[in-house]
C-alpha cells in the first residue's frame, strides 16, 4: 500500500520527456540561475562521468576541466531547474563510473568518439 502511494507521488515529479544520455558522453546541461528577480540560462559543459539512483531520485555527475582545474557538479535528472540537457558527442567507455578521469590530464582524458552509422 505504501509502496503504490511512494510510486504516485514520484510519478508526479518525472519529467515527461527524459533526455536520453549516457556514460562518456559530452553534455550541455541548461541550468537555471535565479539573480534578484531575473532568471537566466547557464550552460555547463562537461563529461558524464556517473549515473545514480532511479526514478525521481536519479543523479548524473559532469566533469569539465576550467583552467586546469577538474570541477565536478553533481544534478538531478528530474529537477525543474534544468531546462534542457544537449548531447554534442557519445562517448566509447567500458565502465559504469569514469572516476578514472580524476586522476588524468591532458589527452589523457579524452574518451573515444562512439560513430553512429546511419542507414
């Protein structure tokens, strides 16, 4: 009983359209910022480098690298905040968490390009 009444209410909180995105690859995460009384649109770019959780309560993290420096940012997938989220390239990875990415600079840290064939 409980259970079903926990299923209702994270119904209501997906969003209907899910952006389909995996490991490895390169994301535009759309975030809402509010400032004062404006809000605005501030595009995060990075890897995906992990997915957790599921249903309303899924996570994925994205690394990018911004002068030198790894910076990580953790956002739900349902949140409202997010306005859209753009794949630019997919990734080749053999793991389910490229924590790996930490420890690596350089082109080091570039993953190969998953080709998409077309008919």
């Amino acid at each position: 009983m409980s259970r079903q009444i926990l299923d209702l209410v994270e119904k209501s909180s997906i969003k209907p359209e899910q952006p389909i995105f995996s490991i490895g690859d390169t994301v535009d995460v759309h975030c809402r910022i509010l400032e004062g009384d404006k809000e605005r649109i501030q595009i995060f770019t990075g890897v995906v480098i992990a997915r957790s959780g599921s249903g309303s309560r899924e996570m994925f993290v994205v690394r990018r690298i911004v002068q030198g420096e790894g910076v990580e940012r953790k956002f739900p997938v349902n949140s409202p905040r997010i306005a859209k989220i753009d794949v630019k390239r997919s990734g080749v990875v053999k793991r389910a968490k490229l924590y790996y990415l930490r420890d690596r600079s350089g082109k080091g840290v570039r993953l190969r390009e998953r080709r998409v064939e077309t008919k």
